[in-house]
C-alpha cells in the first residue's frame, strides 16, 4: 500500500514542486527504509548504486570545505562566494561550498532520498508479487491525473482543484492540473500511458483489455490537451519504437516456438484512440504550437554551454541552474530559468562533466541491458519505450526534475531491473547486501530532511526570500535588510542577483550604515544583462556628481533593457533640462535610436520643445528616423504646416507596426490645423481591418462630435463597447458614451451612461465625479447625495464631498424648533 501511495501521491500534490509536499514524500521514504530494514536485506544492484552515487555527490556538495579545496576544484563557485561576502565588506570566509545554493541543492537531496527508498522498496515488492502489481498502480496514478486535467479542462477552472492559483503563474482557464506546469504533465501522463498499452498487450482477458486499451485512450488524449509540443513528439517517437520491439519480438517468438505470439493488431491501436481523442478536442491549438517557431527550449542547449567552462570539473550544485544562468546568457535578464530544459545540459552544469557523464552513462547501461535482452515481454518493452520516450522529451522540457515524474519513471526503472530475462550480455553479478543499520541509517536521514522541509528550508528558498525583499522595500526600518540578516542570505544565495539588488535598493532609498553600491554591484556580476542594477548604480554616480560614469550606466542600463532608456532620460533632465548636456550620451548607432529619443520624449514632457526639437532633428536624421521623432515634428508643424506634417505622418504609417498610429495621427493633424471635417474622411476612409481598433473608434467618435454629427459619434462609441474584450473595458467605453451626452448638454442620457458604467465598476472616483456633475445638472439631490455618501467613503481624506454633503444635509434639515 505504501508503494501504491507513493507512486500516485506526489502527482497529485501538484507534483510535489513545494517543499511542503516534497516533506510528505520523506515520511513515506523514512517508512520505506524502516520497513526494508526488518525484512529481506537489500543488495545493492547497479540502479541503486546509481542513486546512492547521486546522493553521496550531492551530500558532498553541501558540506563545508577549505576555501583553497573549493578554490583549486571550483574556481567560480570560489569567486561568487567570495564576491557575496566582499558586498558587505566582509573577508572572503575560509569554509565554502560546492554548491552556490545551499537550500536548493538541500531540496534536490531530498528528492534523492524518496527516490532511492522507492526503487528499492518497488524492487521488494516486485520480487514478492511481480512487477504488474507496480505496473498497474502507475496506469492508476496515469488515470487519475487524466481525470482530473479534463475536469480542469470542460470545468474551465482558473484553480488548481478549484481552491489554489500559484504564486509564479497567472492561468486563463487553462490549467494542467493536478501538475502546474503543462510539461511536466505531458511527461508523466507519457510514462503512463505506455504502460497502459503494454499491460493490455500483456493481458490475455479480453474484457480487461479493452479497459486498459480504454485507459491509454484518455490518458493519451488527455496528454494532447496539454500542448506540449516536445509531450506530443515523444510521445509518438516513444509509441512507434514499441511497436518496432513487438514486430522484433513477435518474428523471434513466431521463429523459436512456432505461431504463439501476442495480438499485434492490438499496438497501435491505444496510440490512435489517443491521437483521435487529443485532437478531435484541440486540433487547432496544438497545430498552432507546432507552428509557432518558438525554439528557445532547443537554444538554451547553446546558451548553457558557457557554464560547462565555468564549472568543469565539480558543478555549480544540484539545483543551482537558475542561479548561475544568467552570468552566460542574456535571457535570463528578462526570463528566469529554473532549469536548463534539457537532461544532459542539467546534470553536466549540477555535477560537472566528470561525474555527471558518468551518470548518464550508467542508466543509459541500465535501460540497455534491458532493450537488448533476448526475451522482452510486452510489458516491459512498453516500459523501455516509455523510459526512452521520456529521455526524448527531457532533451527539450526537464520534468523529470520533480518527483511527480521523477516518481514514475524511478517506478518503471526498478520494474525493468527486476524482470526476470535471459539477456545474451555477460555482466557482472555482483549483488552487496546492505544490512538493517544502513536501512534504519537512511530512514533516520529522511526523516532529518522532512523536518527541514516542513520546518526550514521554505523560508529559506530563493523565491520566497525574493518575494519578502520586494515586500521589505517600502518599509523604512526593516530587520531584513539588517547586515547579519544579508550575511545569511548572501551566504545561502550567494549567485543570486536579486536579493544583492533589492538590498542595494533598500539602502540607496533609506541610507544607513551599509553602502548600497557594493551590493548593487555584486547585483550586476551575477546578471551582466540586467538593466535595473544598472539604472540605479547610475542614479547612486549622478546623486554624488559622477556625471560621465552615470552616463555609461544609464547606457548599459537602456541597452540591456530599452525601459530604463526613458528612465535614465528622466535622471539627467532633474540635474540638466538642456539637450547640449547630455548629447554625447548615445555612442553607438543603436544608442542614438534608443538614448536620442528618450531625451526628446523626456525634454518634450517637460515642456522644453525647442530642447527637444534639437533631439528630434537628429532623430529625423536617421534612416529610417524614429516614430516617436515623426510623431513630435508633426505636431509642432500641424498648426502652420499641416502639408508637411501629413508627409511625416505617411512616413509613419509605412513603418511596420505603425499603421494606424499614423492614421490617426493624420487626423490628429488636420484637426490642429482646424479642418476637422478633411480628419473625419481621413478615419472614415481607413482599411477594413483597422476600424475594430478600439483607439480608431474613439477618435473617429470625437471627430463626429465636432464637426456636429452627435448621432454618428454616440454610434461610434456603441461600436467600441461592443468591441471591448472585458467589463472594465466596457465600462470605459460606456463612460464615454456619456461623456459625448453631456457635452451636448444631453445631461439625463450622460447620467444614466455613468450609472450604467459604474454597475460594472461600482468603485470608479471618476466615474462617481461625472454622476454628480450630471445629478447636478439634472437636480437630482437623491443621486446627489448617495454618490457623495460613496465618494466621501472611497476618498475620506478628500475634504471636497464632505463639504458638499455637509450642505445638502443643511438643506434637508427641519428648522430648528
């Protein structure tokens, strides 16, 4: 029962992908290794000494070691440890790591625990009641997730089992519950389903069968509707290499005892009632996938290679991908990778290419022994197909980094190594027995790190200490950014470049008794790419009146990040409002794009034209200049040039992606120059597919009104309600609808508008303002009153409503008697 609970429970929690749920998986764990310990002694096969090898490597990755030990056998780790101390002033320390984060590579041990603990107790299981018994309760963990995706699914829930939404995501009923991510659901509803189709195979009762045919079915079906595009390739790489080994197998049977054979016509026939059932239900989706030329999985193969050279020989630690990633690649600047997407890259970066070679290699050995043996039931090759199918899809989508997926595949590893075969290769038979001691010994040991799981070790991981740091910014005395408590946290993350950031930030903001520049600057070794770290060391040089080194960092800043071109920008106009300052900012010809159009937007906002028009005629230099520079010079020329300006507004709309833009800038133009009737049959000539955009509708209804056509405006404004895609959406639009009633005084059609607005959104303060406007104008003192009551809840420091419903209660009140 232990063994059916631990194969199906961690799928279900969510694929244990917390630390929580990963606890419950040690206490099943410690129960294993108790349990094995008072039973027939376990001998150490090659799959156990695999995943013993596993934990003693990752054990030695977090114990504490000279710092010379760490500096000869990783220089990197070495150097970002000592970075994290040198941000706080302090001394390089003398003990280090292996691992340059602790609580991860804590977390990943754990992992290794359950693992062991359950190839060896579905070993024990197996011998005593065969391995169909483990075989079956992996199809029934398979169901069960199949079940609950598609009730997800035809339920339209936004919640995982309708009660929790995570943190890291935001869905739009589109769910891979009971895994969070629809990935690692594709590659365990894969493993499966494989073994689904080979117990029908194996099975020689039709009614039953049929059942387990029915079972591929839905999960195989229910594996299209995650999407997933590397899921669905393996998956049929996966189902057509099985349908080879029973050709293969079936020829041998036919060949050494005649005709027995198992049913071939009975193989493919799970895969097509999958594929029918996943495509039927998303055809369009999934073809939309496979077309969307979104490679970044296979290229981060590429972009990780750099850190094969940065930790050779020992790896960055289990569990430390996300952290050193973006000292090699730009992405991580905009993205955070968790993991590297792919099995062989994972593991090389976690452990080095030494051992992590190695480890490949002795599974590889493992599932080979097994595909290579002379006699291969259909059970087991569906197990071997799966095995492999699952070593294709971890080549692009990592899932079997959590123990949902992990959890099966172990299961079907500890069945293939069970299974009794005659195999014509000659390997050694060594078998080490390992006594109760050691059993009890490493029960004890998972019950060590569930305490740590359930007590410790979620307060201490990197998210959830990143999350607490963006909370702890806008207090001014905070005890998380005290320097003992940044110690710690610099001393278990020392790769991570948010929390230095954050710290750095804290102490630019409140300054105190730690420099914010060091930190900051450690922020920037760890994300070369990152353009906030930048920006802010930027604004720390300028506040202390180092222009020229301001300058280069608001300039990586904007080249890392064109956001922070406008921001930077802003800096340099609080010290210097004049163009000639700062006209050597930009130095390459990207930076004139980018920086010379961030000091026109930033000059022009505060009023400086003629500052800006310096910028912008450089800008109009270009080619091809800049829209926002077209956009400016085309205003300045709309009153007195409106000729002109159209040419540069026919620049813009010949831009990609700037098409309507231009358009209505068009019209804006013939509007400034007065001549509002040439910029209604501008908008009113515009093509097909750009009079459902919801910025053409609003300024083809303003133009209606001006030139006097209220009917066709208050149709115009129907039109962009009708084209809003949510209710608060609607709602703007309806208030709009008023707004064009009242100022053709229409004021009981504008307040019924607002009214009927604010149902959507009862809490709008602008909406409320243009209802008592409009119960003004109308004298409607019952409107009144009631939307000042609401105003003066929503606002009660804004003295104004509570004045005026101080005089209207004056109004109402009975003389004095």
């Amino acid at each position: 029962m232990v063994i059916c609970i631990a194969i199906v429970l961690p799928a279900l929690m969510l694929g244990t992908v917390h630390s929580e749920p990963l606890g419950v998986t040690l206490l099943l764990a410690a129960a294993l290794f108790i349990s094995l310990a008072f039973q027939t002694p376990i001998k150490l096969d090659l799959g156990g000494a695999l995943f013993i090898s596993l934990i003693a490597v990752t054990a030695l990755q977090l114990l504490p070691l000279p710092a010379a030990v760490i500096h000869i056998f990783s220089p990197e780790s070495f150097l970002i440890q000592q970075r994290a101390a040198n941000a706080l002033g302090a001394a390089s320390p003398s003990w280090m790591t292996l691992s340059v984060d602790t609580p991860r590579t804590t977390e990943e041990l754990a992992k290794l625990f359950f693992y062991l603990s359950l190839y060896w107790g579905i070993k024990s299981v197996a011998k005593l009641r065969g391995t169909d018994y483990v075989l079956h309760a992996v199809t029934t963990a398979g169901v069960l997730g199949a079940v609950i995706l598609l009730g997800h699914k035809i339920a339209m829930l936004d919640k995982v089992y309708g009660i929790y939404t995570p943190e890291q995501l935001r869905f739009e009923n589109n769910i891979s519950a009971p895994f969070i991510n629809a990935n690692h659901m594709a590659g365990f509803l894969s493993l499966c389903s494989f073994v689904s189709i080979g117990l029908a195979m194996h099975t020689t009762e039709r009614s039953k069968r049929m059942i387990l045919i029915a079972f591929s079915a839905i999960i195989g079906g229910a594996l299209l509707l995650t999407l997933s595009r590397g899921g669905i390739a393996a998956y049929v790489a996966g189902q057509l290499l099985f349908i080879t080994m029973v050709i293969v197998r079936n020829a041998q049977q036919q060949k050494n005892r005649g005709n027995e054979s198992y049913g071939l016509a009975w193989v493919p026939l799970g895969l097509a009632f999958s594929l029918l059932l996943g495509m039927l239900a998303a055809q369009d989706a999934i073809i939309g996938e496979y077309i969307s030329q979104d490679t970044k999985k296979i290229e981060i193969f590429s972009e990780s290679l750099p850190l094969l050279q940065k930790f050779p020989v020992t790896g960055a630690g289990r569990g430390a991908f996300e952290m050193v990633f973006p000292l090699v690649s730009d992405w991580a600047s905009r993205v955070t990778f968790t993991r590297a997407e792919n099995i062989l890259i994972q593991l090389l970066v976690d452990y080095g290419i030494p051992f992590g070679a190695l480890i490949m290699l002795g599974f590889i050995v493992l599932v080979a022994r097994a595909m290579l043996s002379a006699s291969i039931r259909p059970a087991t090759a569906a197990v071997i197909a799966a095995l492999i199918a699952g070593a294709i899809h971890n080549l692009v989508d990592f899932n079997w980094e959590i123990p949902g997926v992990a959890g099966v595949a172990v299961a079907l590893l500890a069945t293939l190594t069970t299974a009794k075969r005659r195999s014509p290769m000659k390997h050694p038979g060594w078998r080490l027995p390992l006594g109760k001691p050691v059993q009890l010994g490493l029960g004890a040991v998972a019950l060590l790190l569930a305490t740590l799981l359930f007590a410790y070790l979620p307060q201490r991981d990197v998210e959830h200490m990143q999350r607490r740091a963006q909370e702890e910014l806008s207090h001014t005395h905070s005890a998380f950014f005290t320097a003992n408590a940044l110690a710690n946290m610099l001393r278990e993350h020392p790769a991570d470049a948010y929390l230095p950031f954050y710290a750095g930030l804290y102490w630019l903001r409140h300054p105190g008794n730690i420099a914010p520049l060091p930190l900051l600057a450690h922020a920037v070794e760890q994300n070369p790419h990152a353009g906030a770290p930048h920006y802010y060391i930027g604004r720390l040089l300028l506040d202390n009146g180092y222009r020229e080194q301001a300058m280069m960092e608001f300039r990586l800043a904007a080249r890392n990040d064109a956001r922070f071109a406008r921001f930077g920008a802003a800096a340099l106009m609080r010290l210097d409002a004049r163009f000639s300052t700062w006209a050597a900012w930009p130095v390459t010809r990207s930076d004139k794009r980018l920086l010379l159009e961030a000091l026109a937007g930033a000059l022009a906002e505060l009023g400086k034209d003629d500052q800006a028009r310096q910028a912008d005629r450089r800008l109009l230099k270009l080619k091809p200049p800049t829209p926002g520079a077209l956009a400016r010079e085309a205003h300045r020329l709309a009153a007195e040039h409106p000729e002109q300006a159209q040419q540069l507004t026919e620049q813009l709309r010949l831009m990609p992606g700037h098409d309507t833009n231009g358009l209505l800038l068009t019209a804006d133009v013939w509007m400034t120059a007065k001549q509002p009737d040439k910029a209604v049959r501008i908008l009113e000539q515009a093509p097909p597919d750009m009079k459902n955009d919801v910025r053409y509708l609003r300024q083809l209804a303003s133009l209606y009104q001006a030139v006097g056509n209220h009917r066709s405006a208050i149709e115009t404004a129907r039109t962009l309600r009708r084209q809003s895609d949510s209710s608060n959406a609607r709602a703007v639009a309806v208030e709009f609808e008023g707004d064009l009633e009242r100022a053709q005084g229409n004021f009981h059609s504008a307040k019924a508008k607002y009214k009927q607005a604010l149902a959507m959104m009862p809490d709008n303060i602008r909406f409320l303002t243009k209802l008592l406007h409009s119960a003004k104008q109308t004298n409607d003192t019952d409107t009144e009153i009631t939307t000042l009551n609401r105003l003066v809840q929503l606002d009660p420091q804004e003295p104004t409503w509570r004045t005026m419903l101080k005089s209207h209660e004056l109004k109402i009140m009975p003389p004095e008697i």
